[in-house]
C-alpha cells in the first residue's frame, strides 16, 4: 500500500478573517489528522512543508491582507522553504478567476465549503468519517465557537457575504450539540456562537426561528460555564431569547447587536429592513428584560447618503444609546453588492476616517465612564493567560480578541480557563485592574 507522503511531512493551516473562518479551519484540520495528517496551526508560513491559507475576501483590508500572505508564502517557496501552497475561502470563492491569473505559481485555489475537494486533492481518504462533531481546535483550550448557520438571506447594500456564502442553512440542532459536546470533551468551558446571521437560525430546518430552543439544549451541557452570543441581526430579533438568556446563569448577559447607523435615510439605503425608531426600541426593551446586559455594536461611517445631518444623528445616538463596546468601520465600496452596483462612493476617504475618529472619541469618554465606575466591585473573570506579574482575564462582558480585558496582579498561581472571582482596584479606557477577591481578603495584594 503506498504510503502518503503528507504523514511525513504535515500541513500547516494559516487562518486569517473571521472567527467563522477558524471554524472552517477546525473541520479541515479534523479531517486531516483522521487521515494521519500531522496538522499545526502556526502564523511562521514555512513552519511545515505544506501550506494552507484560509482566506477573507470581506472588506478591503482584508483582501490586502490575504494577499499579502499569499505573496509571502510564494516568496518561501521560490527559496524552498516551503512545498505546497493551497489557498481556500472567502478571497478564492470571491475571486479564483482573478487569482488563478495573477498568482499561477499557488498549487491550487478552493472555495468556501470545499472541505471534501480538498481531501480528494491531498489524495486522502473521504470515507474516514467524524461522527461525534470532532474538530482540531485552534484557539486557546478553554474557549471556542461554534458556528450554528452558514450564509445569509439578507440583502443589505455594503455586504458580499451573501455572495460569498450563499443561502443562509442553518446546522441542524442534533449535529451542533454533537459537535457542542465534543468541544466540553476537549476542556471547552466558553462557547462562543457565531452565523452571518444568529436572528434567523432554524427558520430554514424548522420553519421557524429556534435559537431558544438550542440556547436551551447547550445549556443543558455541564461543562460550559459561558456561552455566548454574536451577531444578532437587529431586523426580526428572535425575542424569544430573552427569557432564555434571564434564566439560564451561564448564557451571558452579552449581546453583539450591529445596528450600522441610526438615520434612516442611511438605514434605507443600507437595506437593513428597520428603522431608527425600531432600533432604539429594541435597544431599550432589552436592557430593561436583561439586567446588566452588555450590548456591543457595530457602525458604519460614509455611507453612501451619509451627508453631515446623518453624521450628526449617529453622533447623538452614540452619546444617548452609550453602548457598553462598539467598533467602527469606514465604507469599504465591494463590487458585486447592492451599494457597488447601484451606488456611487460618494463620501472620501478623508472624511470616511475623520468621522470614525469622531465617533471613537466619543465612544471613548463612555468606555472610560463605564470602566472607572466598575472599581471597588467585585466580579468573576475568565483567566486567558499568563503576563509579566500577573495574568489576563476577561469579564462576562467580554468577548476574546476583540472586547476589553482585565489584568489580574498576583503571584499566586492562575489555570488558564479557570473562573477567578476579582476585586477592580483600577481602570483606563478600555481595560480594568484587578486582584483576586481571595488575596484582598486575606488582607495581602498577592
């Protein structure tokens, strides 16, 4: 029987984008070692003979940044250093044609959702199933996510995910609480659900929205202590989560809510299918059902129709709305969506990035406002991992890479994963200082 000579030799998978794309990694990579393929994930592109990139092709940046990586890792294998370069998702879904042209010198391009093509490529056997939702998990042990739907129905003016990803189809609740216990099995203790579009999950299997019934189900699983909640479109909020997340300890009072703007004149031209006054009410009904929620969002400055008095409205919303996280991004015009074809770029770059300034600078006296009245309180974080005299934590109001953190100042020893109740002694902008509660009340700092 002739031998392999990937199992000598191994794959390196290097993940750039979205914590969707992670995901895409881990099935891949599950796979892989089912096959007795040595698998790493390792951000050194010559790490191991055999490369694959998973791409982004979202925004701008993104693009650029893939293509970057794609540039370096042909640089190494001119020199050698490296075999095999593959490249798959969103960029080579978007745009294969083109990079097939321009980069001949990659060994081959895939799509999204081409987990089987690329098994057959490597000449790997595809009747080597996974039946209990294994995954090779990339990020740290004790938190993952899970990805409940790909692709999204909705039409909205700035986004290619539609195109890059098709038809919004939810995972069916069965194959997501196998693939669930599987990440509890491995240490997960924090899961982390994640779609183009958590609002709509279900109504494609079931013929109705289902997210309560499978927040229900995953919170039946011991081992997670958190889980958590990205992406809920504002349009058709499933409401039905709201008791759910009130009764259930370990659901995180945290949701990522992308309202994008407020004035509707933007809204419409967004095709977002809701309105200002839709917005804020939803905004003020969950935070009166959901105590102590933490709500982040998601803007979008120098949209086309985006003139001063628009500006202005999403400046007062900032002010009055005095969200708990919230991210900024200037109009990137994709081609291939709603807005590339219909509209013109019409604010410049300049002002795209001085109004993102405006923006982050009031955004950055409420994050500050909000930080400095948490000291003296007394909270449980997620330790994350070790520091310089200390380790770093997250609160429940805060998702990994991308939220706040807490710097935990002790010389006892911490487990990365483990939930530490701390004091908050001190705080900046956007990270807090803490000690643990155990150290303040034995009356010494460490």
């Amino acid at each position: 029987m002739k031998t392999n000579p990937l199992r000598s030799s191994g794959i390196n998978i290097v993940t750039l984008g979205c914590a969707k794309n992670i995901v895409d990694s881990e099935h891949l990579a599950a796979r892989l070692r089912a096959n007795q393929i040595h698998v790493q994930y390792d951000a050194d592109l010559d790490a191991l003979p055999n490369l694959i990139i998973n791409t982004c092709g979202f925004i701008n940046d993104a693009k650029q940044e893939s293509i970057d990586t794609i540039l370096r890792a042909i640089r190494a294998k001119e020199q050698g250093r490296i075999r095999k370069v593959v490249v798959m998702g969103c960029l080579s879904e978007r745009y294969r044609k083109e990079l097939v042209h321009e980069i001949p010198e990659v060994d081959t391009y895939f799509g999204v959702n081409n987990l089987a093509d690329i098994l057959r490529y490597f000449g790997l056997d595809l009747q080597k199933e996974l039946t209990g939702g294994e995954r090779y998990l990339h990020s740290p042990e004790h938190y993952a996510w899970l990805k409940i739907s790909e692709g999204c129905d909705r039409q909205c003016a700035f986004c290619a995910i539609p195109t890059i990803r098709g038809r919004h189809q939810s995972v069916s609740i069965e194959d997501l609480l196998k693939e669930a216990r599987f990440m509890a099995s491995e240490g997960v203790k924090e899961l982390i659900l994640i779609a183009q579009d958590l609002s709509s999950y279900g109504v494609d299997l079931y013929g109705r929205k289902e997210l309560p019934v499978l927040l229900e189900k995953l919170a039946e699983i011991e081992a997670f202590r958190w889980i958590r909640l990205h992406y809920l479109y504002p349009a058709g909020f499933p409401k039905r989560i709201v008791p759910v997340i009130r009764n259930h300890q370990k659901i995180c009072r945290y949701l990522d809510l992308p309202v994008q703007h407020i004035s509707d004149t933007v809204l419409r031209r967004m095709r977002r299918g809701t309105s200002g006054k839709t917005l804020r009410t939803l905004i003020e009904y969950l935070r009166n059902e959901i105590p102590g929620l933490t709500l982040r969002t998601t803007l979008i400055v120098g949209h086309p129709g985006e003139g001063e008095k628009e500006f202005a409205e999403l400046e007062a919303f900032v002010r009055e709305t005095r969200f708990e996280r919230l991210g900024v991004f200037p109009y990137s015009h994709e081609e291939g969506t709603y807005g590339g074809i219909h509209y013109a770029d019409e604010v410049p770059d300049k002002i795209k990035q001085e109004r993102l300034q405006r923006i982050m600078e009031i955004q950055h006296d409420i994050s500050e406002e909000k930080n400095q009245s948490m000291i003296g309180k007394e909270i449980t974080v997620v330790v994350d991992r070790k520091e310089k005299n200390g380790y770093i934590g997250r609160t429940e109001g805060d998702s990994p890479e991308i939220d706040n953190e807490v710097y935990i100042a002790t010389k006892k020893k911490l487990m990365p994963g483990s939930f530490v109740p701390v004091h908050i002694t001190g705080a900046d902008v956007y990270d807090l200082e803490a000690v643990p509660a155990s150290d303040l009340h034995s009356g010494s700092p460490f």
